[in-house]
C-alpha cells in the first residue's frame, strides 16, 4: 500500500511539470532559458574574433587619450593659447590661402593648355588628312608621268625662235592689239577721240560763257553729253572720269565675247589681218596685250604677222586689259571746280645757269 502512495506522488510532480510547460509563464521560462544560451555562445564567438590587446598597446591609447583630452582642454580655455601658436597658425592659414589661389591659376592655365593641345591636335588632324589626300594625287600624277613617259622620250626636238630684243625704227609707229579671251581686237586710240570729238565738238552751247575759261566746256554740261557715249563703241565701254583741274579722262574696257578668234583670221577680209597688212605697208610694229588665257592664241596670232615680216612686240597683261588717256589730246577740257586751286611752283633750282648733265635714257627692248 505504501509503494502505490509513492507512485502517485512521482506522478504527481511530473504533472506539475507539464502544466508548467504547457501555461504562459512555463512558455516565458523556456524563451528565456534559450536566449540566455544564445547570448552566452554569441558572447564566446565575439570574443573569439576579437584581436588580442596587449600591454603597450593599452599604455599607448592611454597616452593618445590623454594628450587629445588636453587638447581639448586647451580649445575649451582659449586664454591659454599662445599668442605666437595664433600668429604662427594664422602665417599658415594664409599660406595655405596663397598655395589654394596659386592652384585655382595652375588649374585654369593647365585647362587653357589643354584646350590648345586639343586644337593643335585637331589641326594637326587636319594636316594629315590634307597630307593622305595630296600623298593620292602626287601617285595620280608620278602614274601619269610615267604612262606619258615613253610618249615624251620619243618625241622629235620642237625648233623655238629664239627671241631677238630690239629698238623699232624711229618713224615707226605702234599698232596696239589686245588678245583677250582667245579674240583679237584692235585698240585705236585715234579713231576713238575722234569719234567722240566727233560728238562734242560741233555742241557750241556745252562751251562754258566765263570769259576766263572760254575754250572749255562747262563741267556740269559737258558730263551728261559723255555719259551718254559709254556704250557708243560695239568694242569697248567707256567710262570718264572729271578730275578737279578740268581734264577729262577716258577708260576703255574690252568687251566680252568681241574680236576675232584664230579661226575667223584664217578667213577672208578678216579685220585683224587687214591691220596686220596696213602696219607693214606703213613699216610700223605690233605691240601685243596678252591676257593670261590666251596666250597659245597669241603665239598662232604672232606667226601670222611673222609671215607677212611685221616687227612684233608683247606683254602680259590683266584680264580686264583697260586702257586710259585724256580728251586733252582733241582739245576736250571743262571748267576746273570752284574750290581747286593751282598747285604752288616748283622751288628754283640752286644753280639756275648751270645745266644738269643730261641722263641717259635706259634702252627700251619694245621688239623681240
């Protein structure tokens, strides 16, 4: 009987446990058991991973603590500063200043420069572009030169006259052509004043009335009456031009498209071989304006004066090939301007009787 009484009681406690376990509080209890084993093993793997600390090590953060604690007792108490560490601390505030200006500068002349390089670099792009494109035209043309080489080495010796430089004659007179445009024109300078001589002369009432200038013609009539013959001439245009002493200047431009080619003096009764013949019959010499396009014209131009044993001369010429001269030479002058003045004479010579020796003229080779 007594041992069933003990097995109760064994029992008894066991359900204890369980109601335990199983209430609210028991739940907590065993929570907190579990927590406490997980906090001790993270302690321990903590404490593992930590490195060792030694005894210098300790006694130097003591003395690092120590020295930044009695900084900071010294920034919190400013009247213990001294006044040499402030002007000591101040001297390198501005050179510090000073080397942060010097830097900003050494920034901005180093953007400056790169800039540049970057230009330069473009440029020099540029130029080897330039150099591959006329390094493809330099073979272009060595390809050309040796194709065309076989071709000039077998070519028979052209004969070239040689030119002869001479003086004309002195009786003889100039016959200007203009070869401009691969045409030939004849420039006459005679037929020219007289055609527009022709026109002025005979208007008696362009003639200015002062009595101090009764053989010119008045400046405000006599312009409009030349105005009106700029495109008087099929060859040329005019242009005057009234200068402020009263001489009146003339300014002939060939006109485009005007003359004969090579081609039309090959035919008969050509204009320019009738010149041609007239200035032989008179002795007289040819004198060439020559444009830069037309120059192989000139050269077959040349050789048909040449044939008929006509002196030649010539020169290049611009393309516009204007020539000038004054109405003077057919007695045209208008009224000076109310405001000219004559210049002042020239200054008397030092030695009024005795003669300068005369200079010599330098030769003049208007014939080849």
């Amino acid at each position: 009987m007594a041992r069933k009484k003990q097995d109760r009681g064994a029992m008894g406690s066991l359900d204890s446990l369980l109601d335990t376990m199983t209430n609210v509080v028991g739940v907590l209890i065993v929570v907190l058991i579990v927590t406490q084993v997980n906090i001790s093993s993270a302690a321990k793997r903590i404490r593992a991973n930590l490195p060792e600390v030694t005894v210098p090590m300790m006694v130097e953060l003591q003395e690092k603590d120590e020295e930044v604690r009695k900084q900071l007792a010294e920034l919190r108490d400013p009247a213990e500063v001294k006044p040499e560490e402030v002007e000591k601390a101040r001297e390198e505030l501005r050179a510090l200043v000073a080397q942060r200006k010097e830097l900003k500068k050494t920034e901005a002349r180093f953007k400056k420069i790169d800039l540049e390089v970057a230009i330069i670099e473009q440029k020099i792009e540029q130029l080897k572009q330039q150099l591959e494109a006329e390094g493809g035209q330099l073979a272009q043309i060595r390809s050309e030169i040796e194709e065309k080489k076989d071709a000039l080495t077998s070519r028979k010796p052209r004969l070239v006259r040689l030119p002869n430089p001479r003086v004309p004659e002195k009786e003889a007179r100039e016959v200007l052509l203009i070869v401009r445009g691969g045409r030939l024109l004849h420039f006459d300078r005679e037929v020219i004043l007289d055609a527009i001589a022709a026109k002025v002369r005979p208007r008696k009432d362009l003639l200015s009335r002062d009595p101090k200038y009764k053989n010119r013609y008045d400046r405000k009539k006599i312009m409009p009456v030349l105005e009106s013959l700029k495109e008087s001439n099929p060859l040329y245009r005019f242009d005057f031009k009234l200068h402020p002493n009263g001489n009146i200047q003339l300014y002939c431009y060939p006109r485009d498209g005007k003359g004969e080619t090579v081609e039309d003096l090959a035919k008969p009764r050509a204009v320019g071989i009738d010149v041609m013949n007239d200035a032989g019959q008179d002795r007289n010499y040819l004198r060439f304006l020559v444009t830069r396009d037309s120059f192989g014209q000139y050269i077959a131009m040349r050789r048909m004066a040449e044939k008929r044993h006509i002196p030649v001369g010539w020169k290049f010429s611009d393309d516009v090939v204007r020539q000038s001269f004054y109405l003077n030479e057919r007695k045209i002058r208008a009224t000076p301007d109310p405001d000219w003045k004559p210049p002042p004479p020239p200054p008397p010579k030092p030695n009024p009787g005795k003669k300068p020796p005369a200079k010599k003229k330098p030769t003049e080779d208007i014939l080849d």
